[in-house]
C-alpha cells in the first residue's frame, strides 16, 4: 500500500452502536488515498470487535487500544501514529459525504496558505441532526466553539500549535482550544 495521503482518526469510547456507519462513511469516500486509526479510548464494550471486523475488511482501516485518556489523549495518540500530510478527526458518532475528503483536497490545492477545511457536522446515533457551521468569523470563534472537530487540517498545522489539551476540563473544549490556537499562530 502506498502512503496516504490523509489519515482519519476514529476516537472510540462507547462507540459500539454507531462506530460501524462511521466507518461505513469512511468507506464509501470518492477519494481513495486514506488510512483509518480507529483508536480504542479504553472502552468497556464491543469496540474492539467491531474494529476488527473493518481491519479484516479493508487494510486501509488499523485498530490501536490505549488506557483510557479522553477524547484529546485519543486523537492525540492517533496524530503520533498518522501517517497522512492531512489530518481528519471524525468523532465515532459522526459521519463524512463521500466527496468531503476529495473537495477539501482540491482547496488545500488551490490555496496553499490554507490550514483547515471544515463544512457542516453531521450526527447520529443518540442525536441525529446536521450542524450547519457556518463560515468562518474569528469574533463567533472567540465567544463560543461553533466548529466541529470533523475538518481536515495540514498535519504541519499540529507540529506549528501543537495536539489537542488532554487537561481540557469538559469535552469540546479542546476542540475549541485547538481552534483558538490555530487562530493565534
């Protein structure tokens, strides 16, 4: 398999009813240079199988199992073993269109400065919405986190800010403080 070109981390913790549709999201992308790194936060169900049913699936897919750290010590382990110039963090809740991965390639194509592309949120499982996001506007980012993790963003955007705070108090703060920081470098 050559190097992907983007790598998807997959936090999973308590994952096991929606964590297949995520990936069966990853799956079905228009765009094939990705790798999967579902990573098992330390949860207690049947995360572990699932992932094993999608490695078994596709190679592209590879399970790692962690002690339990957090959402940010999740996606933090799978940045260190991310072999992508492009880093995506999908919640296991989520899911992506299959053309997200191929037209945010083509911005990052257009506009070399570019960092991040994100677009609107889409949940399931106990919430099932779209997240409309919205452009971006620096003073809406200063009052509250109105981006999604689910963007796709340089893997040189993490070595210039750094990963995600694990000692973020509430879950979606580190989001919000990694944005924060993408913003002040």
């Amino acid at each position: 398999m050559m190097k992907p070109i983007v790598s998807i981390i997959i936090p999973c913790y308590k994952s096991e009813k929606t964590l297949s549709e995520t990936l069966q999201s990853v799956l079905e992308q228009n765009f094939n240079e990705w790798e999967a790194l579902i990573i098992n936060d330390g949860s207690p169900d049947n995360v572990d199988l699932i992932a094993d049913e999608w490695v078994q699936k596709d190679s592209k897919f590879k399970y790692f199992k962690k002690e339990n750290g957090g959402l940010g010590s999740a996606r933090n382990y799978g940045i260190t073993k991310a072999q992508g110039e492009f880093i995506l963090p999908l919640d296991s809740d989520n899911k992506i269109r299959p053309d997200f991965v191929k037209n945010a390639l083509k911005i990052f194509q257009t506009y070399n400065e570019v960092g991040v592309v994100y677009g609107d949120a889409m949940r399931f499982g106990e919430e099932n919405f779209i997240w409309k996001i919205g452009v971006f506007d620096v003073f809406r980012i200063l009052e509250h986190n109105y981006i999604d993790a689910c963007a796709l963003i340089r893997k040189s955007v993490f070595d210039l800010v750094g990963n995600y705070d694990i000692n973020m108090p509430y879950q979606g703060h580190e989001d919000w403080d990694f944005w924060l920081s993408v913003i002040d470098s």
